[in-house]
C-alpha cells in the first residue's frame, strides 16, 4: 500500500523534478522557484541603477567584464567636463570707431585632435566658418553690419572692414573637433561701435577776444561739440590740469526752420550736439606770466579724444615777438656789449682826427 502510494506520488511529480528512491525523503530541485525563495549566498541581489548594472554584475563572464570597461570608459568620455577642446583666449575690440576695421581672433587648444570646424558667430547670426578638411575651406555668410576681408582672413582670425553701428553686439567663436570626439567648446565677447564726432569741439569765452580777466573775477564759457552715438562727454581743463567739479554735458536742442528742412531732410534725423557751461572762479595761480590756457576736450571712453585751446589773459600782458611773450612793460631793445664798444671805439677814433 506504502510502495503504491510512493508510485503514485512519483508519477504526479516526475515531470517537475526528481524522485530518489530508498526510503529517503523526496527531494525536487526546482532551480527557478527554489531560487527565488533562497538566493545563492554567493551572488549579491541587483540593485536599481543604469542599465549598464546588470552588465558590470561581479557574477558575470569576461565578455559582460570587458563590455562594462568600455561603457564606464564612454560615459568618462561624454560626461560633461571631460572635453579636451578649450578655446584658451577670443580677442574682440570691446570699444571701435565707425567705419574702421578690426581684426578678431581665436586662440584654442584641441589637445592633439583634428580641427574640424571654427565658426563666428554675431547674435543668433553664423557668418564665418572655416573648414581646413573641407573642399571650400573659407565660407562667408551675408550678415548685416557684418563685412569680411576674405584675402586677410583665415583660419582662427577674421578681418573685418567698415564697422557700421550694426556692427555692434555679442560675438562667439565655436571650435568643433574632427571624428571620432566631435568635442565643442564655445566662447563669448561683445564689441560697441562708437559714431565718434565729426569735428573738434568749440570754445566761447564770456568776453570776447582778448579775454582779459583778473585774479577773483568769474570766466564763464561754453563748449560744443558734434554729436556722436554715444554721446561725448566733454572735459575741461586749465593750464592741463582737469577742472573739479566738472560742469554737467548735455545735448543742445537745436530747431531748424522749414526752409532748411525743405532743402535738407538729413537734418531731421542728426544727432544732437553735445554742449558743456564752465563757471571758473580765477586764482593768481591760474596765470603764468599773465597767461591761462583753457582747454576743452570731447572724449569717448578709449576711442576719441579731441582737445580745443583758448588763452585768457591778465591786463597789461603784452607780446613783444611772435617767439616772446611778456607780461607788464613793453620790452627794451636788445644790445650786445661787443657792439657797444664798438660804436664807442669809433666815436673816440673819430674825435681825435677831427
């Protein structure tokens, strides 16, 4: 009855797994569900990670070992901050004038990779590229404000001619490595184009030439200068030393008649001038020799500077020769002491014949 009953039980389980027979208990090795209710104490459990986990597993052959070396090895390559292009230094006038040429510049460093691209960019706007493994290595895009000397240009500088107030803005220069990296570094620099004035500014003095003032009395004057994008700022300064506190600059609001705007519409939109009111209360250390100089200039930062002179005088100072000035009487008649003697040799001689 026992023996039917182990027959039994053997022939319901015989497809699941493995009887042994002798009295002993049965034993089934079920390797997935034994598994799953005990793990091997040798193989740690997965944890979540990247996908790349289950590959990098210490239980895996040789083949997942070397293909976990090359993926650490890619994601060194492609993390950010493991880029071996640099660009080292963009040199960009940050101040320019109107209608001049500047040249920009663009110092990199691939660490032994091939260049495969440098390209300039305005804004949002790519005008310049260059390409040395390319059959049309020097490619120029039509950018406004934008105006490149293709014969002085290549490779990392560009030369560009007759700056326009469009000219001005954000300038980037992009360097793209060759296969296999295509590693990119990018960096900026802005550049103003600066209108400077047409002209040297203009002084008027209070009184009207010779401007003759005394030690205590007050010099009143004004300066203009044309206009200019930005505007000038105008300096004073006497016998080249800069006044304090400086006067204020302004623009001058200037109106125009319908005749002129009838024969010069250009008038409409200009600039206006810039114009400057000086109050100096003069000291005898103003004057040298009876003479003050008194200079105006209109600047523009690092780009324009244009000085305009005015002289201002003390009563009774006179100019004796255009190479000689003097202050009070008027100069004695120069005579050598050899031609005096001279003349008194002469006379001598002549009284004692007559």
């Amino acid at each position: 009855m026992r023996q039917s009953t182990l027959n039994v039980n053997a022939d319901n389980l015989s497809h699941r797994s493995e009887f042994i027979p002798s009295g002993r208990r049965l034993l089934y090795r079920n390797m997935s569900s034994m598994e799953q209710v005990f793990p091997p104490k040798h193989e740690a459990p997965r944890k979540p990670g990247f996908p790349g986990s289950s590959i990098c597993s210490p239980s895996g052959h040789r083949a997942k070992t070397w293909h976990c070396i090359l993926s650490l090895l890619l994601l060194l390559i492609f993390m950010p901050g493991g880029l071996s292009v640099k660009i080292l230094e963009v040199k960009v006038p940050r101040k320019a004038q109107m209608h001049s040429d500047v040249r920009l510049e663009c110092r990199f460093d691939l660490e032994g990779a091939e260049l495969y691209s440098l390209t300039w960019w305005r804004g949002p706007d790519q005008f310049y590229q260059y390409s040395p493994s390319q059959k049309e290595k020097l490619v120029v895009h039509n950018t406004s404000g934008i105006f490149v000397d293709e014969t002085r240009s290549g490779g990392s500088e560009v030369q560009l001619l007759s700056l326009s107030r469009a000219s001005s803005g954000k300038y980037k220069c992009e360097v793209l490595a060759d296969y296999p990296s295509f590693e990119k570094d990018s960096k900026y620099a802005t550049m103003e184009v600066v209108d400077v004035p047409s002209g040297p500014p203009m002084i008027q003095v209070g009184r009207q030439p010779p401007s003759t003032y005394v030690p205590g009395e007050l010099l009143t004057a004004n300066c203009t200068s044309p206009g200019a994008v930005p505007p000038p700022l105008l300096l004073w300064y006497i016998n080249g030393e800069k006044v304090y506190p400086q006067p204020l600059t302004r623009p001058l609001r200037q109106m125009y008649d319908d005749y002129n705007l009838g024969h010069d519409r250009q008038l409409t939109n200009r600039v206006p001038d810039q114009v400057s009111e000086l109050s100096l209360r003069l000291k005898d250390s103003h004057f040298n020799n009876g003479l003050a100089k008194l200079t105006c200039a209109a600047t523009l930062q690092d780009v324009y500077h244009n000085p305009t002179d005015v002289k201002v005088t003390r009563p009774g100072y006179k100019t004796a020769a255009p190479s000689l000035k003097l202050f009070g009487a008027a100069s004695q008649p120069y005579s050598s002491p050899a031609v005096t003697l001279s003349i008194s040799l002469l006379i001598c001689v002549a009284a004692l014949y007559c």
